[in-house]
C-alpha cells in the first residue's frame, strides 16, 4: 500500500489531472480502514516526503469520503459530550461556521464584502487547532495529518487575508472565482476537521490533556460562536491550578542591580509592554509573559519543544537560527511587520552565561500600534 500511495503522490505531482487520479484511488483504497490511510500520511513525513505534497494525499482522502465508496472513521456523537468540552466547542465552532458560509453565499456583492471579514475569526478556530490540539497528538506520535493540515490553514489564512485587501463591491464579480474557491476550501477543512482530527484527538487524548487544551481556549477566544461555552471539570481544574504570591511574597530575588520579591516581580511583568517567550538550550519553551497577544501562548506548550509551535513552512528557519545562536554565528534576528494589521517588531536574542556558554534564546513581540499614533 505504501508505495501505491507514493505513486498515486508522484502521478499528482507529475500534474496528472486530479479527478483521474482521485478515480483509481477511491478503486484501491475504498476498503481500507481510514486509520491506515492517516498511518500512511505520517509515514511519508517520516521518511521526508513535504508536506505540501502529502497534502495532496489528504485531499485525495478526503474526497474519498465524498464519493459512493466512503470508508469513513468511525463517527463520532459531539453530543455525547458534556456542555464545554473543547472537542464539543470546536465541533459547535464548524457548525456555526458551516451555517455563516450558508447565508454569506446568498449576498450579493456589498452585503458580501460587509460580511466577509467575520472569517478573520478562522484566525482563533485555526489557532486552537494547531497550538492546542496538534501538539497533543505530536506527543501520542500522531504528527502527519497536523502537518498537512496546518500548511492548508495557512494557505486559507493568506486567501483571506489577500482577498479582503483587494476585493472591493466594484470588482467583486472579477475575484467571485477566488472567493468561491477560498469559500469551498474552508468547507473542506471543516470536513477534515470533523471526519478526521476531531476523531482522532478524541482517540488518543488522556483527559488530563483535554483539561490542559480547556485551560488554554481563552486565550484564542471564541470563534464563530457568541460565546466559549464552560466546562464543569474545567472550571475546576482551573480553579486548582491558581497561584497564590500571598504565600511567597517575601522571597526575595537578588540581581546585580537590587533586589525583588516574587510578587514585585510578578507585577512588573503583568504591566510589561511586550510579550517574552524564553526557550532554554535544549529549545524547550520555559517560560513567557503575553500582555499583547500578538501571539497566542497556550500554558500547555511550556515544557514542550519550541518546534511543535511553528507551522511546517517556517520549521527550517526556526531551527537554522537556533543552530547559529549555539554555534555563535549569530547572536540576533530582528522582523518588522505588520501582523494582524498592527506594526509589530518579533526580535530573537541569543542568550549566553558568563563563561560564554548557551543558555537559550528569547523573544520579544511588541506592538507599536499606539507609539506610532505619537510621531509625526
């Protein structure tokens, strides 16, 4: 089965027409258990095949549900679930996203444009899928289908984008092709989501996780829904996970420069205008302040490795700069841009000891929104 896939994969590649490739892969593989599909995906990834192109394999897969032969997963009763679990409200996002889809096809151009930036809210859908769910299911050794999918998410996130920048009432009927094409890729995401990730997440995960993804949703806040719905068991686990300072205020941190108890330093962080992630040497995620919310910064990843919190596209970046950082090649990476329509600067900094050994890098993410309003 391996290398049939890997052909079919090549044939793709080759620029073979889809429709004739998806034909003699719903004849092959229409009997095969959708788990042995997902197991090939990862395979493929292993053994280095890009992303981009097992991609298309996953596209194929898909539209295998699609068809007379459907070999599904085995499906899966979201109400089943108590009221508040993050599978429950990521499944209650897709439908109230299917239902907002439904009525945006029916407007007409001005009506269209005035509702059509309501999908910025993909943003926070994708954000929870990929920062909280995925990198669960890296660490149950489940990595294929988060990889491939999390490149399509950035593909629609930059259609999206694009389109709301372009597209105006009066050349609306010039890019109705593109938005259509955005529209349908964003329906079969949510088919992925429900036929696929969704299944396998509620498949592997221990429910310790499942409360540590509940802990972390209200930082990407709600998508498509008026509200995140609340989860006794949540609610719990986060009420025993608050700490009191009460208790350890006058322990003193000394530093060259004077000294601080935990609680003043706690406070200062609280105000600080910047977003600080800190990856030791062995690029752990240790510790971070998110005052901004540029990015997300989802409590679960600490103690996780850095690079399960990067999509696979800028994963080779990531890791040469940290590669130069310990080899001294470099001791800085500074980015200006705009990022989420805000003038934002992300600077990586080296860290060293006295005797100048590696101890890790650090990244500071401002927003620049309001000192800008200050210069002329």
């Amino acid at each position: 089965m391996h290398n049939e896939i890997k052909n079919l994969i090549e044939r793709l590649n080759n620029g073979e027409a889809f429709e004739v490739v998806q034909k003699d892969f719903a004849e092959k593989f229409s009997s095969v258990s959708a788990q042995e599909i997902l197991d090939a995906e990862q395979q493929l990834i292993k053994e280095g095949t890009p992303a981009a192109q097992v991609q298309k394999l996953c596209d194929l897969h898909s539209a295998l549900f699609h068809t007379e032969h459907a070999h599904s997963v085995e499906e899966f009763d979201f109400d089943s679930l108590e009221d508040g679990h993050p599978a429950k409200t990521f499944h209650l996002e897709n439908v109230a996203l299917e239902k907002f889809l439904d009525a945006l096809e029916t407007f007409e151009a001005e009506k269209f444009l005035g509702e059509f930036r309501k999908l910025f809210g993909l943003y926070a859908h994708y954000g929870k899928k990929e920062q909280l769910f995925m990198t669960v299911l890296y660490r149950h050794g489940v990595a294929g289908p988060s990889q491939v999918m999390w490149a399509v998410d950035d593909e629609i996130k930059k259609d999206l984008s694009g389109l709301a920048k372009k597209v105006t009432a009066e050349n609306f009927s010039e890019h109705k092709a593109e938005l259509d094409a955005l529209l349908k890729r964003i329906r079969e995401m949510i088919f992925k989501e429900e036929k696929i990730f969704l299944p396998l997440s509620l498949k592997n995960f221990e429910q310790e996780e499942w409360l540590a993804v509940y802990a972390d949703s209200f930082e990407y806040g709600t998508a498509f829904l008026e509200k995140v719905p609340t989860w006794a068991a949540g609610e719990e686990f986060l009420r025993s996970q608050t700490v009191d300072f009460k208790n350890i205020s006058n322990d003193k941190i000394e530093f060259a420069t004077g000294a601080l108890t935990l609680a003043q330093l706690d406070g200062i962080f609280k105000i600080l205008p910047v977003d600080i992630t800190f990856i030791d040497a062995d690029d752990t995620i240790k510790f971070f302040l998110n005052n901004g919310g540029i990015f997300a910064r989802p409590k679960s990843s600490l103690g996780q490795k850095v690079f399960e919190y990067h999509p696979p596209e800028i994963l080779p970046m990531v890791r040469a700069m940290l590669s130069d950082f310990k080899a001294k090649k470099r001791d800085c990476v500074e980015i200006f841009r705009k990022i989420k329509g805000k003038p934002t600067s992300v600077v990586y900094r080296a860290v060293y000891g006295e005797g100048g050994e590696y101890l890790g890098t650090v990244e500071f993410v401002q927003d620049f929104s309001d000192a800008t309003k200050n210069f002329s």
